[in-house]
C-alpha cells in the first residue's frame, strides 16, 4: 500500500448543517498527523475539473459555527461516468492527494464506492445528510439541527392551527426516510406522522379524521415525509378536500430551510468526533469504510453496508407513541 501524504476532502450531495465543523476536524487531525492537506471545491465537479485549494490550519479557523460547507457542493453528472472518474482520479495524480475523504450521503457515498474499487484509491466516508438514512449508523451529521429547524417551525404553526381551528399539513424532507417527521411529530406534540416506512392497510389519514380530529380536537398538525411517488402534503390535503370538507386543511412545506442555520452543539460534536477519527481511520490503513456512531462509540461502516436503505429501520413503537400521545 502506497504511503499516504497528501489527504483531499470534499462535500457532495445535500449541504448539512454541520459539514463546516467536519471539514475542521479533518483538516486540523490530518495536519496534526504530519499529512497535508487539499481542499476539493464542489465535490465530486471539482475532482473532475480540477478545482483544488490547499487548506492549512488558519484555513479552517471560524467555520464550526456555520451552516453549510465551504467547499460548495454540486452535482456531478461526470462523475457517473467510467470517463468523468477516469479525470478525477488523473486529478488526484496530478494534484498529489493520496486518500480521499468524502463527507455526503447515500448517493455520494455510492461514487465514493465506486470510485475507490475502480481505482484502488483509499477513502474514508463521514455521514452528512439531514436524512439520517445512512446504515451503520445511529445519527448522521445535520439531522438534529434540521429536527430542531422543524420543531421550531411547528411550534409557530400551532399557535395558527389552534386560533382558526385547522387542520395544517406539514411536509419535511427525508427522500425515502421518514425519520425527521416521524421524530419532530413526537418532540412537536402533533397529531399524527405519515412515512414511507409504514407498511400497513390502515388509511391512516382517515384515522386520524375519524378517531382524532373529530373526535376530541378542534386543530392538528400533520407531519409528512416527501414522497413523489404519492404526492406528499399536498395530495393529503386535496383528499380533505374533497372527502372530509367540513375541515379546513392548510399545507406548508418547509423545504430547504431545513438545510440551513447554525448547526447545534450534538451536530458540531458529532462531527468533529467523526472528522478527526476518519484521519485515524487512515492512519490504521482502513480505506472505503464510513465513520458511524453506534451507542455513542465511532465504528467502521463499509460502504456496502452504509448505503443499504434497508440497514435501518423505524422503530414501530416510536409510530404508536405518536398515536397515544394525541388522543
């Protein structure tokens, strides 16, 4: 195996509140460890285009506190390709970085598999995604931050829903994961969380009218996973509509302010755990294996394991918690 000098870092995919902090501890444990470092501009794009800024230790000073990444983030049609990683590993060559590390979710953890089988090149994967849908792992990084995003959301809806007695829809991110709507129903009080996850015959927005909403409450507050494939909030509202139209449903849709903001303290520390451990990862000779959090210990995820959507699973009583804690 080929001595390790020079160790590029790049964030992919979704920016989340707490890549800035990632990048410190990566940069500032590399450069403790005798290792320099290079900064790689819009992920896997810059890899390709060549657009590399050397970090030192002042380069990372004042960043921990701030949302998104400075190193920006793209995506990178090229890097899809056996030509655009054929260029981005002519990149590496030239630029002299030896190992990657990769700090993205599902998708960028994939190019990172892809791209360190294709060309033996040693990388080291940190979990940055809001959607906290990586296996291996019980949190990733920006999931809290955008949990307590919505939170404060919801909180300033409810006040609205109670005063003119509706029924609000609120729809957050988490592509295929229902993790944030499901957690932020139970930390919010609201009345119900519609996943991806729930695998059942139940129509659970007629429950929730039938048994809930008519029942004992004059307002609720529905959290909804994304989902295309069904029309998300807006569709449940149209439902309302036309099924139960004696109810005034309103829908809001938090979107990418979910992305945004200061990351909190849980985000900044995990992701300075997890940033200066992926250097001691490489330091160990590990390569293509992803920095978890198991039980509050840092493990080796590989990336297989990683990017398997049916590693992790919601807990079902967590589902039942936010039905009894509504009536």
């Amino acid at each position: 195996m080929a001595t390790i000098k020079c160790i590029g870092i790049l964030t992919s995919g979704g920016d989340a509140p707490g890549m800035n902090a990632a990048i410190r501890a990566v940069t500032r444990r590399a450069i403790y460890s005798g290792y320099r470092v290079k900064g790689i501009l819009r992920g896997y794009k810059g890899l390709v285009a060549d657009e590399i800024i050397d970090l030192q230790s002042d380069s990372v000073s004042n960043i921990i506190q701030q949302g998104g990444t400075m190193l920006k983030t793209a995506r990178c049609e090229e890097f899809m390709t056996e030509q655009g990683r054929r260029a981005a590993y002519e990149t590496m060559k030239k630029q002299g970085i030896d190992a990657l590390v990769v700090i993205g979710g599902d998708g960028s953890l994939t190019g990172a598999s892809i791209f360190a089988q294709e060309f033996d090149v040693p990388i080291v994967g940190l979990p940055g995604t809001i959607d906290n849908d990586l296996g291996g792992t019980d949190t990733t990084i920006g999931y809290d931050t955008a949990l307590n995003t919505i939170i404060e959301a919801v909180d300033k809806l409810r006040d609205t829903a109670t005063s003119h007695e509706r029924l609000f829809f609120v729809e957050v991110m988490g592509h295929t994961a229902g993790y944030l709507a499901l957690n932020s129903a139970i930390a919010s009080g609201a009345e119900a969380a519609i996943i991806p996850e729930m695998h059942t015959d139940v129509d659970q927005l007629g429950q929730l009218i039938n048994q809930g909403f008519r029942k004992s409450k004059n307002s609720a507050i529905v959290l909804v996973a994304e989902n295309p494939q069904t029309g998300g909030a807006m569709a449940l509202a149209e439902r309302v509509k036309q099924e139960f139209p004696q109810y005034e449903a309103r829908v809001t849709i938090l979107g990418h302010i979910q992305r945004g903001g200061s990351p909190t303290a849980i985000d900044r520390i995990l992701a300075s755990r997890l940033g200066a451990a992926a250097i001691g990862a490489l330091l160990e000779g590990q390569r293509n294996v992803m920095m978890g959090m198991r039980n509050g210990q840092i493990v080796y995820v590989p990336f297989s394991r990683a990017i398997n959507h049916h590693e992790k699973s919601i807990d079902t009583g967590d589902e039942d918690l936010v039905r009894i804690l509504s009536i």
